[in-house]
C-alpha cells in the first residue's frame, strides 16, 4: 500500500482530468470520470522517476533575465530564419560546430538543449554527457564571425542557466 501512495501524485491526476475535458469539448460527468480514471491509471501503473533536484536551488532574479534573454533569442531567431526563407538568394551555409557546456547538472543541461531546440536557427545534435560538449548544427554559418557570434550566444545561454540553476553548488 506504502508504494501505491507514494506513486500517487494528485496534481498530476488533477492535471489529466482537465486535460482529458478539454481534449473532449465539453464538461460532464463522463468525462471528469474517464480523465480521473486515465490520470490514475498512468500515474500508478507507469510512475515516472523522481526528478534529481536536490542540489538545484532557482535564484529568482536571473531567472527573470533567463527567460527575457530565451524570449529576445526567440524572437531574433524567428525573424532570422524568415529572412533566409523569404530573401531572394540561395540557402545560407550551414555548419556542425562542437561547444562545450559547463553546467554541471545533467538536469540542467537538459534544460539547456530543450531551451536552445526551441529557438529557431540552430539545433542540438548530440549531446556528449561525460565531456559536456554539444554537437550543434548552424543554420547560418556564413562566415567564422557568424559561427562565432552563434558560439558566443550558446555560452550567454549556459551562463544564464548557471546563474539561475547551479550558482553555489561548489
């Protein structure tokens, strides 16, 4: 019974069942019960882990500047890539660049790849966990300044999820 309760989550269940009603379109009762009978379904037959975040401690204030900064690249890199779709010129040239990554979490640096997948422009490739490096493709690397200015924005990502995440783990 003790692992029944502990792989219980009711927000997650709580969660399901508003997601199910909307999925359906409408409020009744049957579907309350079919989103409360998926919600516990999933999370006592598939529990997911425990995430390992006992030494991450979020630090308010950059984390503002993180998301300003993550919108601002968002922004940038969505206007971008319309420029080089809708310009009359032939494709950019493209480049695979290795970067290294200094967070120290693999948590964070998870973060950091979903983070960098959704701005458009660039793409993580692979994700070298034991050097910390990442393998990116960059959609526009005409030049060494342009694969360095794309480097120098990775780093401002990582140094803002430092900041926010890992600041005083050592």
């Amino acid at each position: 019974m003790n692992g029944i309760r502990r792989r219980f989550r009711p927000y997650f269940t709580a969660w399901a069942v508003v997601m199910w009603v909307m999925l359906q379109g409408e409020l009744t009762v049957g579907n309350v019960l079919a989103g409360l009978f998926i919600g516990l379904a999933v999370s006592l037959l598939l529990p997911l882990p425990a995430i390992p975040s006992g030494a991450i401690h979020v630090h308010l204030r950059p984390l503002i500047g993180l998301g300003w900064h993550w919108l601002g690249g968002l922004f940038r890199g969505a206007f971008a890539v319309a420029w080089i779709s809708l310009r009359p010129a032939p494709p950019p040239t493209t480049a695979i660049v290795t970067v290294p990554m200094r967070v120290e979490s693999e948590l964070i640096l998870a973060l950091a790849t979903a983070l960098y997948n959704l701005q458009p422009g660039g793409t993580v490739t692979d994700i070298d966990v034991g050097n910390r490096e990442w393998t990116i493709h960059l959609l526009n690397a005409g030049s060494d300044s342009d694969i360095e200015r794309q480097k120098r924005a990775v780093a401002e990502l990582e140094r803002r999820l430092i900041a926010t995440f890992e600041r005083g783990l050592k």
